[in-house]
C-alpha cells in the first residue's frame, strides 16, 4: 500500500521558486537591434559604439581564419569563438588597460584586444613557449585548459590589487561546464568573504563539449550560483553587447568602490566545433537548435542597431574585414619567422638558477641540439 506523504513544514519548493525568479535575463537590444530597455543604455559615443562593432566583426574574421589556418596545420590547438563575441569582445570593451584578464582556453580575443599581439596568440596556439611572454604593460595571463582553475587565481589576482590599493579589478571566464568544478566555487566564495575586485564570468554555451548545460547542474540559472557565495549573480543575454557591456562595466564600478565581485552568466553559443580537435557538433546539436541561435547572432543585432543610427555601412564593414586579413596575414609571418622551440630553451626559461638535476639535462640536450 502506498504511504501517504506527510504534510511538508518547511515548503522547499516555494523557498527555490522565489530564489530562481530573481534571475531575469538583463538585455537592451533585442534580436531585431531595437532598444527595449532605453534605461540601461550604457553611456557610449557614437564612435565607441563603431568601435565595438569593428572588434566584433574583427573578431569574426580572426575565428574563421584560424580554423582554416589550422586545418592547414599552420595553428596547433584552437577553441572557435564564433557566436561568442558579445559575450567576449562587449565585457573586455568595459575594462580599463590596468585591469588582468584570466582567460580561459576559448578566451583568446579578449587578451589580444587586452594587448597581446596577435603573432604570440598564434604561437601559444602552436604550443611555442614565446606565446607565453607576455609583454610586461600587458595585464593578462596565458589561457587555461584546466576547467576552472583560473577562477581561484582571479580571487588571487584580485585580492592583491585591492591590497595594494589599485583602483583595478580582475576579471575570468570559464563556460557552463565550468560551474561544476570546485574551483568555480572555491573562486567565488573566497572573493566574496575578502570582498576582492573580481569580476567572474560564466559564458553559458548551453554545452560543455557534448554536454548539454541542463544535464550539467540542476540549478535553473549559472548567475544563482553567486548567491551561495552571497555576491550579486546576473544573468545576461549574451548575444547582445549593450547588455553584457554594461553588465561589466556595472560590476566593475561596484568592484573599485570596495563592494566586492560579481558572476555574471552571459546566455550564448558557439556555432563551430568544441574544439579543433576532432570534435562534431552534429552528434549532440539538432540543426533547429543552431538555427535559432544564429537568428539571436550578436553582430546581425548590433549591425541593425547601428545601422538604424547611420553608424554602420557595407564600406566599414568591408575595410574592417580587409584590415582583420591583413593584420593576420602579418601576424602568421612573424609567428612563422620565430625559431622553432627547443627543449633547452624550455629549461632555460623555467627557473633563474638551473637546479643541478636539469644542468645535466641540459648539457645533454645542449650536445643533441648542436648536431
Ligand atoms: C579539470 C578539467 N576537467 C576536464 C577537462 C576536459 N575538458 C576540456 S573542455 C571541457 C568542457 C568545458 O565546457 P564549458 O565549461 O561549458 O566551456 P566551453 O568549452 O563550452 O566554452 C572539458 C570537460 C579539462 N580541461 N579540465
Ligand atoms: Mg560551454
């Protein structure tokens, strides 16, 4: 016989219902490039507003050449960005040079608009030790593979600026994949207790390679995940730039002010492949899916937007694209024209005094290369 289930005391359901209603999806152009939220219009000139689009459609162009330039075997590892660019180019537009980026794999774009020259994101790309440098006045880290770790070193970054004064915050991404880890969790709640400048950024691609985000966690929204570490979680269409660039911007102002992070979930997709590495969407994505995503594409949107205010035309368009070929092009020379990686050099640059067991090492490398 089937017991009767008890009367609850505490009603649990209500309590999570009022909790997932609090996360509406913050937007200000919607897929037609009209303003629905007039608002929250971030304060941006004319051409601010041209500049953003640029990098979007630069952008663009960098993804398509990169994987063609890999599948010539001209690039090693390669995340696709395209679909993602409101979410990346829009939140790192909203940062200042003083600010650190902690990139995660698929996060290449924003360091190089950050300041990494573009040659040295193709030799990271190829696995070159020089892709690694970076330029001292540039405020970045070198991407992370490992899920989730760079969410704990922002809490890092972040706490240090704070104690040592900067008005400058660190800001990291990793994907909906990414809240599961335990990093993720650790990060955000170290920086919330310590009240640190971060600013962490959920970019929800709805898969983690074929994993569908609802397999992934039970939790409705990413940005609700904050409020266990007690700091504001938003949740942003991220397809659309005005809205991601002043959900950043927002944070970051709150970040300087001393009132501590932010998670932001920016709602997007990666229209490519998971990776270059022999990933195939088509086992785990119907086309209707991709579809109705590229309907929501981020740069048809802020093109209409533009368009609508006499900022954008086929002639900018089209120099932009011209000028994204050729700074490739320029690019992929001098990447090529760096010499090739040797095993000493990677012993060389790992420690400022050679510990005894790696001198052997390298005397014996030093004999083998010399031949
Ligand atoms: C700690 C760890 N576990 C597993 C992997 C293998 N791995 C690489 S990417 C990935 C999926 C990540 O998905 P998501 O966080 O949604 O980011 P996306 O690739 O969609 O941008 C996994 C499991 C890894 N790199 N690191
Ligand atoms: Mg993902």
């Amino acid at each position: 016989m089937a017991q009767k289930t008890k009367q609850a005391k505490i009603n649990v359901q209500d309590q999570l219902k009022k909790v997932e209603e609090q996360f509406e999806t913050f937007q200000i152009l919607n897929e037609e490039g009209e303003v629905v939220n007039e608002a929250a219009m971030p304060d941006l000139s004319d051409e601010q507003l041209q500049e953003l689009m640029r990098r979007m459609v630069y952008t663009r162009i960098l993804d398509q050449r990169s994987i063609s330039l890999n599948r010539q075997g001209r690039l090693g590892f390669y995340a696709p960005t395209a679909g993602q660019e409101a979410s990346q180019i829009a939140s790192q537009y909203a940062l200042e040079k003083e600010d650190f980026i902690l990139p995660g794999y698929r996060d290449v774009p924003q360091i190089v608009w950050h300041g990494l020259p573009l040659w040295q994101a193709f030799l990271f790309s190829r696995g070159h030790f020089k892709g690694n440098q970076i330029p001292e006045d540039v405020n970045v880290i070198s991407p992370q593979i490992i899920i989730g770790a760079q969410y704990i070193q922002a809490a890092g970054v972040a706490l240090g600026l704070k104690k040592r004064g900067k008005k400058a915050v660190a800001i990291t991404y990793t994907g909906d994949g990414g809240t599961s880890q335990g990093d993720f969790y650790e990060g955000i709640n170290f920086a919330g207790a310590f009240k640190a400048p971060a600013i962490f950024i959920v970019q929800n691609n709805r898969f983690a390679i074929s994993t569908p985000v609802d397999l992934q966690s039970a939790s409705k929204t990413l940005a609700q995940k904050g409020v266990a570490a007690g700091i504001p979680g938003i949740q942003v269409d991220g397809m659309d730039a005005l809205a991601v660039y002043t959900a950043v911007k927002e944070a970051r102002e709150r970040a300087i002010n001393g009132e501590g992070p932010t998670l932001i979930e920016t709602l997007t997709y990666r229209y490519g492949p998971h990776t270059m590495a022999g990933d195939d969407p088509t086992r785990y994505r119907t086309s209707e899916m991709d579809n109705e995503w590229e309907l929501k594409d981020p740069l048809v949107r802020f093109r209409k937007f533009l368009e609508s205010k006499k900022l954008w035309n086929e002639e900018l368009e089209n120099e932009t694209i011209e000028k994204a070929k050729d700074d490739i092009k320029e690019a992929i020379k001098l990447a090529d024209a760096e010499p090739k990686q040797k095993v000493t050099d990677l012993i060389e640059i790992m420690y400022e005094e050679m510990p005894y067991n790696l001198k052997e090492q390298y005397e014996i490398y030093k004999e083998k290369e010399s031949k």
